[in-house]
C-alpha cells in the first residue's frame, strides 16, 4: 500500500507529501501522524534547512475526513477533548515549534485542517485557481478561530467562518498571506526556487527569529524587545553569523551551513 504521507529530502530540502489523492487528500489519523512524525524528523535532521509540504493529484488538502478519521493503526481516541487536540491543531503546533523555514504549495483547495496547515507556514505559494477557506460551520463544527482572524482581523475572519464561504488568491494576496500566486505550470518551479534560496540562507537565524516572532506575540513593546536580544545574542554563537561576520570582511558571498 502507498504511504499517506511521502517523506523526502533533497538539496538540504524536506518534502512532506500528502498522498491520500482519491479522497482530495483529506486527513485522517495516520496521516496527521504521519505529518507530525515527518516535521519532527526535520526537526532532529541537521541536513534539512527548510521543508515543503505539498499534495499529490487534484488538490492541495481538503480539510479533514469528515466520514471517519480513524484507522486501525491510529482508531480515533474515546474522548473526543484528547482527540480534537490530537487532530490538526497539533501539526500546526509542532509547525509552529520548529525552528526551520516551512513552504506550503497550495493548489485548487486548502479548506479547513489544509487551510489551517497553510496558514501556520512561513510562506504560502499557490496556483492562481487555489481556492481557501475554513467551512466548518456548514457541517455544524466550531473551529478555525485563531489562525485566520490573526492573519486577516476579526471582522473578515468573521464573514469566512460564519458563512463558511471560500476565498481565491487574489483575496489571499491582498491581505497578505501569500508570498507568491502563479499559474499551476510554474508552481513546482517557483516554490522550488524559493525552498533552494533559503536552503542556502542562514537558517539557524531564521529560525531564531522564527522563534522570537511567535514568542513576542502577545508581549509588551519592553519584553518584545527582550525576548529578540535573547535572540540576537543566540545568533552571534552560531557558525552562520561567523561565516557571515568573515564575508563582509573579505567582500564576498556567505556560504552558509544552517548551523
């Protein structure tokens, strides 16, 4: 049987590969599994300097299985609190904690758990007919309250979840969610383009600064500032910063390591 979730790592690069194609990549159990296993795995890789996650076939993801997300390897848990925090939320977690640069290639739907996942990453590239949305409440459901309405403000995220309606990449750009939007012909090109630059850009300072950006969220100006001096200092022990300390002075290029 095909895994559900493909794992690869090239050029110092990790694709994460949601491969469920004949249900439009829709989550179950093991796949959520699966995702958190694979960003956990580029986690502990030193290798890998930054991660894709894309799908296979017609969509990106859309959402999570609503038929039944269990399986016999991970059945769904009896209590439902264990497993609404064990399901997506989770991965956008473990996205959220890892100190590496994360591409999402989005293409036709990122609805709900897919849109979710695209708007934890770093950056969003998707074909121009990408459709997004979070429609939980056409099927009775209450989620999708914190992501969106941080990205886009509370009255937009309001008109997406109460009406569930969806919303394309021009909309998506506008408000800034989107590094990139092209045509599905240049899509591969284009995210692997950008995954390739930063593969070769200091990474262990993004990730620091990754870290400093989530962590300053909900801070006063006097602990925001704090919370990036930590940072800073943290930056100046990494072999990147004396390697780009080095450039400068001899007036060449950085060759980075991410470490």
């Amino acid at each position: 049987m095909d895994s559900k979730v493909i794992y690869k790592v090239e050029d110092n690069i990790a694709r994460i590969i949601l491969n469920r194609p004949t249900a439009l990549n829709a989550l179950d159990n093991d796949m959520i599994a699966d995702l958190i296993s694979c960003l956990n795995e580029t986690k502990k890789d030193d290798n890998v300097r930054v991660i894709i996650i894309e799908g296979t076939g017609k969509t990106f993801c859309a959402g999570d299985d609503l038929v039944d997300m269990g399986t016999d390897k991970n059945p769904n848990p009896t209590d439902k609190l264990t497993e609404y925090s064990d399901g997506y939320p989770a991965v956008v977690l473990a996205m959220k904690n890892l100190e590496k640069p994360i591409i999402v290639k989005a293409h036709k739907y990122a609805l709900g758990a897919g849109c979710e996942i695209a708007l934890a990453a770093d950056f969003i590239i998707a074909s121009n007919e990408t459709k997004f949305g979070l429609p939980f409440v056409l099927r009775g459901i209450s989620a999708g309250t914190y992501l969106l309405q941080k990205r886009i403000g509370y009255h937009r995220a309001a008109r997406y979840l109460f009406l569930g309606e969806m919303f394309g990449t021009k909309e998506a750009n506008d408000w800034g969610l989107l590094y990139k939007h092209v045509e599905l012909e240049r899509l591969d090109e284009e995210v692997w383009d950008l995954a390739s630059h930063l593969a070769k850009s200091a990474t262990r300072a993004i990730g620091l600064m990754k870290k400093a950006m989530h962590n300053s969220e909900s801070l006063t100006v006097e602990s925001a500032f704090q919370v990036q001096t930590y940072s800073t200092l943290a930056s100046y022990h990494t072999a990147d910063y004396a390697e780009g300390k080095q450039a400068f002075i001899e007036k060449r290029n950085s060759i980075f390591k991410g470490r």
